[in-house]
C-alpha cells in the first residue's frame, strides 16, 4: 500500500528546518524498519535475497532517466547521503559532493543531495541517522541495493540485501593498498557477498540493538564478491561534522506550501503606453501565503514575507517600527486574519558584510499561526543564480498602475524579466548596483507596482523562492530603467543566524 515517491534533485530550495530536525537526531523513527523480514537473513551469494517490501525504509534509488544509477539513503525529508562518484561531472545546484573529493583514490566519496520537494514520511518512508560512535569490527551489517547479483550481471529488479561482516582496520589496510583512514572494509574474507555494479551510495546499515544506524555508503571495490577482495565503504562517522555544516550552509526557512498563483499565463509585465503597466493582475486569495501586509494607524505601508513563525524580512527603507504585521491576508479590507504586534526590528549589524543588505528581519510578539493561509517562504540558495530562464513574480498591496482597473487593495502580482547585472550597471553606475542586487524590467519599481517593499518570488523547476525585496527603480513610471531589488541570498547567513539562532548582531 506505499507508493514510490519520485524527485528530481536538479529542483531547486523548497523546505528548510531546523539542524536539528534536518539531522534527524529527533525522529523516533529514525532507522526504525517498518516490514522487518519474518526470519534472520540467509548470507548467500553476491546480491543476498530480495529484500522484504519496503523493509529498509531509508533506502533510496538514484535514477538518471529510468535507469538505476545508485543508492542513497534518506537521512531527512530533504537531504539524501550517496556517494561524490555517482556524480562524473560538476554539477550546479543541490548536488553538494564532498569538496576533496579525489576520482583517483576515490577519499571522501561522499555526496548530499538536497530534494526540491520534501518527502512525505510514512512506514514506507523514513529516514536513518549516522552511527554515533565508531563502527566496531566484526559487527555484521546489512548492505541494500538494486544494482547486479553478479560481477558483470544484470542489475536487480527488486532491492536485494546481504549481511556482511565489518573487517579490521589492519586487514583492510592488508587487503588494500588504498585505503584511507575515512574508508572501512566488509564482507567475507572468503568472497561471496558484497555489494556490486549499480548499489554505489547505498546505505550499509548496522543494528545496534535498538533501531538500524548508517555507518557508511558503498563506494569501490575490486570485482564483485571475490576471495580477499571485500567491499570498502566511505566510513561516515568520520564526516558528521561536513554533513551537519553543509546542512546548516545549505538550510533554508520556508514551510510546505507551495504557490500555484493563477493569472501568470499572460506575459511578462512591462510598461506601455502612458506610462501604465501591462499584465498586472489579482493574484488567486491566499497562493502566496508568506506575504505579510506591515500596518500602522494608517494602514498599509509595505509588504514583508514570513520566513520563519516569529519573523518576518521587510525592506529596511520601510523604517518598521511599533507596527503591526498581519498575515494571512487577501484584501486589506478583510478582518479574517492574524494580526501580530512588532516587537523589535533588526538591521545588518555596522561593519558587517552585510551592510549593504537592505532589509530588515521584524521579531514578532507571538508565533504565527501556520496553515493553508499562512506559511513560511523558501529562500533562495545565494549558489544558484537567477536569470531569464526564471519564472519572477512581484506580489503587493497598493495603487499599481496597471492598463486594467485593479483594486489597490487586493494582492496583485505580475511577472518579471530578469535583467542582467551588466545592464543594469550600465544604466544605474558601476557603483550604485553591487553584488547584493538583482535587477528586473522597469516595470517592477515601486512607482509602478505601488509597494515600496515588495517581494520578488521566481523558480526555475520547482517552487517558488524569495529571490528579492523591492530596493528602488524610476521615480516615475513610465521610465526606462530597471527596477532593482535586494538579493536575499546575498544576505542569507545573516537571516539564517538572527532568525533561527536569535543572534542579530
């Protein structure tokens, strides 16, 4: 009754937690098999027996196009450990392979691939922490995978499993010139159980009374099953430490929810005639649930976006103060939604990198209150540039000057074209358009769209991201230059540090 779930992990940022759930340290179901087999596993020859349905819930198929490729293992709903060499070339994006990675000795094939959409945990589906201590030789393990059953034979249809026995370092070392402090050794001195061809990056899985831990990922060998020729695994407790930092440097704050905005099939939004703005339109009530309405005694004075329950990024030129934040609305007339009291706002602290970020994080009084109408943003990954293959939409509040009637006080939202940063520099200096800005049509400036702190949102494969918040463009529309934004990923860590780790200085 479980159904595959399929990712392509060329998508881009979604989901973020907090370290310690993306870790897993804090799931009781961690490395907790739902099917375990009726009997103990048989040892037999090279591929084991098919593993019983969805016995090793951790276990995860690496696919380029149908075809099985390698295995990894989930170790949260958004992070997968395989192994650098399932990967021949660079790759941008959420394939993140360990930095010193050597092709040639194959030290630290290590790789962690981030999913564009989380996964859905069930019985059929969970995660499995890293061994918290060194593995301990002559501990029996179990070692999964799709790949052949025997050297140079077809790969398996069903997952396969095999017990193999975790060698001693002095015999590893015996048995292979090549090994590394970081690598461990298993199977049987005698052959005839091993990983093979198509299982790179699978888990090897060790009980330790209680509940399954990884304790390495398959990564080379000498054939397959043969006499002294074990299987070696990059040893993973020796990287705990690179896989909690790449985690943390690769963590971001938004919630599930996913934008499906309507009204976006028509084009981009540019300025026309009369200095009006073409194709701006009412956004769908509610598709984008991260925009916050900033409020005072006299209303509306500009957007921010939730990025985490308690805090909200703004524009700083805002000059947010004893304001109000409310969230989960469509029209500003509306009563039916939360309305939160500003309890401190935080610029990028003096002398810092981040001095040229304009924006603000706003601590609210109280955690909102997630659901189908409120939700934390994703934010974009600063390694992943955006460009005119993007998908960009502006979202606000406010007196746009749109061809059609529109009423300023309905969310509107209307695409953009991304302009490059050479561009833009020509037309604004060298010196006034830095590394923390991202530039769009003309028509994105706040004296055309009518909200001085708007959010930009793009996606390219996946979900929509905060890429930027609306800094500045003409002061009239109708003219020709490109409206600039602050890129949030160039300010990122900062965000990151004050909203999660509460250290805004």
């Amino acid at each position: 009754h479980c159904s595959a779930q399929t990712y392509f992990f060329v998508f881009f940022n979604q989901l973020g937690m907090s370290i310690s759930d993306v870790y897993l340290l804090s799931f009781h179901v961690s490395g907790v098999r739902s099917f375990p087999s009726s009997q103990d596993m048989e040892d037999r020859i090279l591929g084991g027996r098919e593993a019983w349905p969805h016995s090793w819930p951790w276990q995860v198929s690496l696919q380029f196009g149908t075809m099985q490729a390698c295995g990894g293992a989930v170790l949260s709903p958004l992070w997968v450990v395989t192994a650098a060499h399932c990967f021949k070339k660079s790759v941008v994006g959420l394939i993140i392979p360990h930095q010193n990675y050597s092709s040639q000795t194959k030290e630290n094939d290590l790789a962690l691939v981030k999913l564009g959409v989380a996964l859905i945990m069930n019985e059929c589906v969970r995660p499995i922490q890293i061994l918290g201590s060194p593995v301990t030789p002559l501990m029996t393990c179990t070692v999964t995978g799709w790949g052949s059953t025997r050297e140079n034979g077809p790969q398996a249809s069903r997952l396969q499993e095999v017990n193999v026995t975790v060698l001693q370092p002095e015999t590893c070392s015996m048995l292979y010139r090549g090994m590394r402090q970081n690598m461990l050794c298993a199977g049987r001195l005698l052959g005839g159980v091993d990983a093979c061809q198509g299982d790179s990056g699978g888990p090897l899985s060790c009980f330790d009374g209680d509940r399954y831990e990884l304790a390495g990922v398959v990564s080379w060998g000498v054939g397959c099953g043969r006499q002294l020729k074990p299987g070696v695994y990059t040893n993973l407790h020796g990287y705990t430490d690179w896989i909690t930092q790449t985690v943390e440097d690769h963590t971001i704050l938004c919630d599930n929810a996913e934008a499906e905005p309507c009204g976006l099939d028509r084009g981009p939004a540019h300025v026309a005639d009369g200095a009006r703005v073409a194709n701006v339109g009412a956004a769908c009530p509610h598709s984008w649930p991260w925009q916050v309405s900033l409020q005072n005694e006299d209303g509306h004075y500009c957007s921010g976006v939730l990025v985490h329950p308690r805090w909200v990024l703004a524009a700083r030129h805002c000059h947010c103060d004893s304001d109000v934040a409310v969230l989960g609305l469509h029209n500003l007339t509306s009563h039916d939604a939360q309305t939160i009291r500003v309890e401190g706002v935080f610029g990028p602290p003096e002398g810092s990198d981040f001095v040229s970020c304009d924006l603000s994080l706003i601590r609210l009084s109280e955690e909102a209150r997630l659901g189908p109408t409120v939700a934390q943003v994703c934010v974009q990954d600063g390694d992943v540039p955006v460009n005119d293959s993007w998908t960009c939409v502006m979202t606000g509040w406010g007196l746009a000057k749109a061809t059609s009637a529109l009423n300023p006080d309905v969310l509107h939202q209307a695409r953009l074209e991304v302009v490059d940063v050479g561009t833009c520099r020509t037309v604004w200096g060298e010196d006034t358009i830095l590394d923390t800005h991202l530039c769009t049509d003309a028509a994105g400036s706040p004296s055309c769209m009518g909200d001085p702190g708007a959010p930009l949102l793009c996606r390219h494969q996946g979900p929509f991201q905060l890429v930027g918040v609306s800094a500045w463009g003409s002061k009239r529309c109708g003219g020709r230059k490109p409206a600039v934004f602050t890129r949030v990923s160039a300010c990122q860590s900062w965000v990151r540090r004050c909203a999660q780790e509460q250290r805004c200085d």
